[in-house]
C-alpha cells in the first residue's frame, strides 16, 4: 500500500477506479449486446439487398448506406451531443451508463452492420446457389449457411467494434458518462492528476489486450477452411 | 422427363441483350444419362440451371415430369428443387459443418427433424458413397474426390428423382474422375436416376452417357445416342471433342495417306459386331488385301465398339464392303 502511495500520490480512493472499471464494463457489455442485437440484421440487410445480391433493392440499399455511412462518418464525440435529446427520450437520462448506452449503440451499429456485410460477401457464392438448388428459403439461407459459413468473419468483427466501443465509452466520459474515461478526463486532464491518467490508461489497454485475444480464440476455433 | 420447348435465354448487361442459349427443343428421358457437353462460354452451366430454374428462361417452357416449371411461385419451385439433385465443381459443402451435417443439410432443409431418421439416412448415402469413416470430419479435411462424394450424397438425400452434374469432374485427377463417374454410373442404374451432366471432356460422355448434346456458342449442333455422335460426328465442334478423346485417331485423320495404295475406308463396329472375326472372314472370302493403318478398340458405356481405317485393294473390294455391311459394320469411305 505504501508502495502504491508513493508511486500514485494523487489516489486516495482506488475503490473508485475499481468502480469506474465496472462502470466501462457495463456500458461495454450493454452496448455491445444491443449493438449486436441491431447491427447483425442491418448488416444481413445491407448484404442481401446489395447489387448481385439475393435480394438486390437497389433504392433500399441506397438509403440504408447512406444512413449508415452519416452515423458513422461523425465523430463519436459530436455524435453523443447531437443526439443527447433522442439520449433523454429512450432512457429519460442524458448522464450516467444509462444515458450512455444509447449514443454508443447508434455510433457502433451502423459500423458492425458494415463489418457483418462484408464477412458475409465472403460466402462463397457456389455455397449460397447449392443451397438454392436444394429448395432452401432465403430465410433458412441466411439462418443455416449465410450466419454459419460467415461466423469466423462475424466473430472478427464482433472483437472490433467491441474494441472501438471501449474507445467510445472512454470518450463518452468527457460528457458525464461516467468509467474510466470520464476518471481519466476529470482527475487525470481537469485536475492535472496525471497518476490517474496513468492508471486508467493502463486498465483501458489490458481490456482492449483480453479483448482482443479473447476475439482471435474465438475466431480461429470457428474458422475452419 | 424433361422437356425444353422452345426454350432460349439472353443476359442484359448494360442495356443489350446478349444472347447466352438460342431457341432450342430438347427431351431427356427418365432414366438416362444425358450429357451436355461444349467449350467454356458455349452456354452449358446456363442450359443445366434451367432446368432446377437457378437461371430463368427468357422465352419457352420447361416440363420436369408433368411440372411447368416456369410457371411455380416460389415455394413450389422450393418444393420442385428438393426433387432435383445437384453437385458442383468445386463441390460447395458447407464449411462449417461436418460431412454427417452437409449430408443431412437438405432433410433439415426440407422440414426433417428426427434424428434418429437423420442419423439412419446419412449412414444409408455415407456408406453408399464409401465415406462412413469420414462422417465427423471437416469437408476441408477431404481430399477433392472424397469431397464430390460428399456432394453427390447430399445431392442424394431427398431421394431426388434427377441428378444435375455441373462439371463434376473437371476439377479431378484422372483416377479421382473415373471413380466418380463409376460411382454416377452406379447411382443411375440401381436408383433409376435420370442424370444430366455438363461437361468439356468428351471421354466422360463416353464413359457414362446415354445421349449426348453438342453446345456451340449457345447453339445445340448435335444431339443423339453417344454412339452415333461419338462414331460419327458431324459438326465441327462434335469432331473436335471426338479427336481429343481419340489422340491416334485425331493424328490419322490428318496423315497423308496419299502414299497408300487403295481405297481408305473406316470401318465401325459396335456392340456384338466388335467381338466376331467379321474382317478375317470377309477378306478371305473376297479376296481382297488390307493394311491397317489405325484403329481403337474400346467402350461407349457398356456398349463395346471398334473403329479401323484401313486401306483395302483387290478384285472383290466392293463385295468384300457389301458383306461387310450384311455383317453390321458400317463403313464410311474416306476421301484423300
């Protein structure tokens, strides 16, 4: 203990940090979650309504990209403040992780749904047209071959934005939303406390390492070619 | 049955019509081994897609039994195609699954969840395609025969009535391609299985077809039993795939028999007519003298059949092809 008061003289309270770490967790884990449960079916949506595709919706796939490509063509900081009105109407909060959440799934969404159709234009199209030789709906296409063949490619893809969603939570913390970012920011920028900026940094780069090794297990396991 | 009426295709790209297959007539009937063979771009992958309609017709009908298949709305379409079979070039399993899954892919496909049916059924085309060892294997674990094995089981499973082979051997070794076709052979003559079957290589027509079609740039050129085609093409394109079957018979067709003495004459026979001593005894008997100048001996199937050039002199060489053609070899007369 002594130790670590010499080498962090400014932290007093490190059931803080332990706190703003569960904090990150939380809105990493709830977004994500939501990010998946949104972006997968736009992303299939995008895939299957492209040129050449299953069902090619030239007009539908138009509007779909463009909404996509404006969500994520702005800055995640300045997304959150855009969209702190429609932040206080889906969770009655713009603070905290709750008012969190929402600005993270909208900025995260459109970039997974991007990342979905591009492992699933991976498919090999000879799997997609056997299938449709063997009388299989597109429903059951995409259920049992699309989402099955593409899993390795999804699950890379799930390990990024889980990556850039930590990212965003960090940053999410210059607005009161509360983890590690917003420690970093208050103590570690406002305050010139620069042992917490230290520390959380730190924390921030051992979670996106577990991540990323986590996502790569997963990834090879079910990439079988 | 299948039965093409009048049936043509065109792609549109950038805003022109090109045309892919020009009108034709075509019937298959059930139980056969019918072969499509033609050059890469003569329209063949486009021909074999229209008749499970992976490829839509511009123009005409397509019967598959009593069915007009052009006219089904989607789930009857979906309904047909699980009675039509198919297996690819380059296989396209499912690389996720394993062989007992590809296998049982299109009963689950089709609304099939007991497994202990599953289970019975995949062991039933497993053990038929000689792939029961390989079961819990990945497809990427199979070597490229193993894997056209694993496709024509599941091509299989739903008890399909016709069997479509796109190219199925062309990405296979020799001996791999022998086997497969061995195996297709098989398929057809104990399931009673119509089989149509694409390919560029006339030696597979030979060895497993019943009839043959001739595809020229989206054009039908020649069509009928494979011997007759096989024996006596007409078209150009039909004698192009014949010579690269018979290498020696390309290499007489061209040699300066200019320095030969006598008439040069080709004679074919087939079936029975290939295994009596017809030639012997017709020379000795009309005395006439020949010099063989080459000649193959081979199967159409299961249909054996010769063919000699040869070049003959003497007396009794008109009545010498006179019996000749009383004894069932036919006999074209080659001009110099």
């Amino acid at each position: 203990m002594n130790m670590l008061q010499t080498l962090f003289p400014n932290i007093d309270d490190w059931g803080e940090i332990g706190r703003a770490c569960i904090d990150t967790l939380l809105m990493l884990g709830g977004s994500l979650a939501l990010t998946i449960l949104i972006g997968l079916p736009l992303g299939v949506l995008l895939y299957l309504t492209g040129k050449g595709q299953l069902r090619p919706m030239p007009k539908l796939y138009a509007i779909t990209s463009l909404l996509v490509n404006i969500l994520r063509s702005v800055p995640f900081i300045i997304l959150m403040i855009v969209l702190m009105p429609v932040t206080y109407f889906l969770v009655g909060t713009k603070l905290g992780i709750r008012g969190a959440i929402p600005p993270l799934v909208i900025g995260a969404a459109p970039f997974f749904a991007r990342l979905v159709e591009t492992a699933l234009r991976e498919v090999q199209q000879g799997v997609i047209e056997a299938s449709q030789a063997m009388g299989a709906s597109l429903w059951q296409i995409v259920r049992h071959v699309l989402l099955p063949e593409a899993r390795g490619g999804l699950f890379a893809g799930v390990t990024v934005t889980a990556i850039a969603l930590v990212g965003y939570t960090a940053m999410g913390g210059a607005i009161g939303s509360g983890g590690l970012g917003d420690l970093a920011y208050r103590y570690g920028y406002l305050s010139y406390k620069s042992d917490y900026m230290l520390v959380t940094v730190a924390l921030l780069v051992v979670l996106v390492q577990l991540l990323q090794m986590l996502g790569d297990r997963i990834v090879t396991r079910y990439k079988r070619r | 049955m299948i039965r093409f009426v009048d049936v043509h295709k065109s792609y549109r790209v950038d805003g022109r019509d090109i045309p892919a297959l020009q009108p034709f007539s075509l019937d298959i009937a059930d139980g056969e081994v019918f072969g499509i063979i033609g050059l890469s771009g003569a329209g063949k992958s486009t021909l074999i897609r229209l008749i499970n309609l992976l490829e839509r017709p511009s123009g005409g009908v397509i019967f598959v039994g009593d069915t007009e298949m052009t006219t089904l709305a989607e789930p009857a379409l979906r309904a047909q195609r699980r009675r039509i079979g198919m297996i690819f070039q380059h296989f396209n399993l499912l690389a996720s699954q394993t062989v007992a899954d590809n296998v049982a892919f299109p009963m689950r496909l089709a609304g099939e969840r007991n497994a202990a049916v599953l289970r019975t059924r995949v062991n039933e085309l497993l053990a038929r395609v000689g792939l029961t060892v390989h079961a819990d294997k990945y497809p990427s674990q199979l070597s490229g025969g193993q894997k056209q094995r694993v496709g024509i089981a599941r091509a299989l499973a739903n008890r399909p009535s016709i069997l479509l082979c796109d190219e199925a051997t062309s990405a296979l070794d020799p001996q791999t391609t022998a086997s497969v076709l061995e195996l297709l052979a098989e398929i057809n003559r104990e399931l009673k299985l119509t089989i149509v079957l694409i390919t560029h290589e006339m030696d597979v027509v030979r060895r497993v077809c019943d009839r043959v079609a001739v595809l020229d740039a989206g054009m039908i050129v020649e069509h009928g039993a494979v011997a007759d085609v096989f024996l006596h093409p007409q078209h150009a394109t039909t004698r192009r795939f014949v010579n690269e079957a018979l290498p020696e018979e390309a290499a007489s067709e061209l040699a300066p028999f200019a320095q030969v003495p006598g008439r040069i004459l080709r004679l074919s026979f087939r079936g029975d007519t290939t295994l009596t001593p017809a030639l012997g005894r017709v020379a000795r008997e009309t005395g006439i003298d020949f010099n063989i100048l080459a000649g193959r001996i081979d199967r159409i199937k299961d249909l054996p059949y010769g063919q000699l050039t040869l070049a003959m002199q003497g007396a009794g060489v008109d009545a010498a092809l006179a019996a000749l053609r009383e004894a069932g070899i036919e006999i074209e007369e080659l001009s110099r």
